[in-house]
C-alpha cells in the first residue's frame, strides 16, 4: 500500500459487505463498480489488504485507505485489525477521520458487534474522529435524513450521540447516479463532516490503546488461567472430598456389615450359652429329680420295710401269744386231769 505520510487519513472501515469501497470510490469520485477500490458480493470481502488513494476536499489532499472487513467468514479477525493497525502505525500526520460504514436496517447483534469491535480496537481517543455512514439505503431514506432516523432503534440512536451525531448517508449509485442533486448533497455532507473534524486520531493514541488492549488481554487471560485453575483445583477438591465420602461411606458401610456379623456372631455365642446354661439347668434339675425320686424309693423301701418288720412282729406275736395260749391251755388241762 502506497501511503503519502504528508496528509492526513481518512480510514473505512465496516464489517464485510458493508459498502466501503464503494463509498470509497464515490468519495473520490470514480466509477462505484470501476474505481480504485474493487467492489463485489455482499458476502465475500474483496479488500484483503489496506489500500490507498489520494481525494481532495476543498482542495486539502487527503489519503482515503480501503480497508478490510470486520467479520469476514474467511478470514479471523485479529489477522484484518492488525493489518488495520500497521496502516495507522504509518500515519505520520495521524488519522483525520473514520468512516465506519453500516448497512441500513435493525441493528443486528452482528452490526453491533462490528462497531463494538471497532470502538474497542480504536479505543476512546478516537470517538472525535469517528463518523457513521449509513449505505444500502431506499429512495426515500436517502432522500429525507428524518425518514432514515425514524427507523433507528435506542442502541444505535445511543451510538450516534456518543460520536456527537456525526452521521451521514451514503447514496446508492444504482437510485443516485453520479451527478445528480441527492448524489452530491450526500456525499457533500460526508466530506463536510470530514472537514469539520477538529485534530487527529494520533499514532501514538492508537499504539497506547494498544498497549492497552493488551495489557488487558493479558490480564484477561491470567483471570482465565486463574479461574480455570482455580476450577480446576476446585475440580480436584471436589472430587477429593467426593472420595473422601465415598471412602467414608463404604468404611461405614464395611464398618455397619462387620458390626452386623460381629452382633450376628455375638448372638449366635450368647443364645449357644444360653441353650448350655438352660441344658446345665434342665441337667442339673434332671439330677436333683432323679435324686428326690431315688430318695422318695428309698424312704418307700424304707416304710414298706419298716412296715413288713411291723407285720412281721405282730405275727410272731401272735403266734407266740398262740403258742402261749395253748401252752397254758395245755397246762390248765394236764392239771386238770391229773
């Protein structure tokens, strides 16, 4: 890319299919299909790298850069900003003003998120040279600014007064030929807000905001790296104390079973003593029946021999007193008879 250093920039900038070169090429003015800054789909982005053209506005010379687009699904977007940033890192006089094309409609998240990463990739020393121009607009939007503000949303009313309400249309060629009324007022009051502009988006403001970016970056990551190994260590906490718990459990689990088989065992010992106490008793009482038993025959043998004694006696004695009683009858007749 050619750059004369000794004028000061105008920068385009958008997301893919935006429209910046050929606002570019109306602004100096060319051909819109034919010009310097190759044109086509709306969905692949022809610029590839910056480049630069010289235009005048009131006869002060300016550099008019092309660049690529923001968001481009063929390309990341870190590799198109730093390709943006070499070309400012080469503007001695700084950057006069930038055009940050967007289509007309809804603010969609997706052009949100363009002029967001613009912003933040310009940083806010540039917000007083940042200039919305709006493309792709109807007949009537082109025609009457006040048709074109009515369908803005609160988001993009709030990003137009951020930048002081710098906006402008850019016409389209196929509704607005080059040469006619609203053609030329449009981009007149594009190149007016150029002009209008007070000092430069400087080198040196850009190389800050990029120390700045980084060094937020790096911040972020380290609080990504902190995080995720603090995650990480709480992760592993968890899951220490989840083993912990699962150790604990199946100890008191193996604890809770040996218990059971220990009270099993246990129970099983002191109803085997209580069945041997119970048969030492039943024993023991078997015994001392056995010897009430043996006892109460001996004390029978005992009566019934005591009482055959008895019978006994009385028998002896009464044979005795038999024999007596025929002895003395005996005698009592002997006398008798003598």
């Amino acid at each position: 890319m050619e750059l004369n250093t000794k004028y000061p920039v105008v920068l385009l900038m958008g997301k893919t299919g935006a429209g910046k070169s050929t606002l570019g090429n109306l602004l100096l003015g060319a051909p819109h299909k034919k010009g310097p800054f190759a044109t086509g789909s709306r969905m692949d982005s022809i610029t590839q790298e910056c480049k630069a053209e010289t235009m005048l506005i009131d006869d002060v010379p300016y550099n008019i850069v092309d660049t690529p687009g923001i968001l481009d699904p063929n390309r990341g977007t870190i590799p198109i900003l730093n390709e943006i940033s070499k070309t400012i890192n080469k503007c001695a006089h700084g950057v006069k003003a930038i055009l940050i094309v967007s289509e007309v409609g809804r603010f969609t998240d997706e052009q949100k998120d363009a002029l967001n990463r613009i912003r933040n990739f310009l940083g806010k020393d540039a917000t007083n040279n940042i200039i919305s121009v709006l493309s792709r607009a109807d007949k009537d939007q082109t025609e009457d600014r006040s048709i074109m503000q009515s369908d803005w949303n609160q988001s993009f009313r709030s990003f137009i007064q951020g930048i002081g309400n710098r906006w402008g249309i850019s016409p389209n060629p196929e509704i607005f030929p080059a040469g006619e009324e609203t053609h030329k007022v449009r981009l007149g009051e594009i190149k007016n807000l150029i002009s209008s502009i007070q000092g430069v988006y400087t080198t040196e403001q850009h190389e800050k905001c990029q120390r700045e970016q980084a060094e937020a970056r790096r911040r972020k990551e380290e609080d990504e790296k902190r995080a995720k190994r603090e995650h990480d260590e709480k992760l592993k906490e968890d899951a220490r104390r989840e083993a912990e718990r699962a150790h604990q459990r199946e100890f008191n689990q193996m604890r809770q079973e040996y218990e059971k088989q220990h009270r099993q065992i246990l129970e099983k010992m002191i109803e085997s003593l209580r069945r041997e106490k119970e048969n030492e008793r039943q024993e023991r009482e078997k015994e001392r029946q056995e010897a009430r038993e043996h006892q109460e025959r001996r004390r029978q043998e005992e009566r019934e021999r005591q009482e055959r004694e008895r019978q006994e006696r009385r028998q002896q004695e009464l044979k005795d007193g038999i024999m007596f009683a025929a002895s003395e009858a005996l005698k009592m007749a002997f006398y008798a008879f003598i």
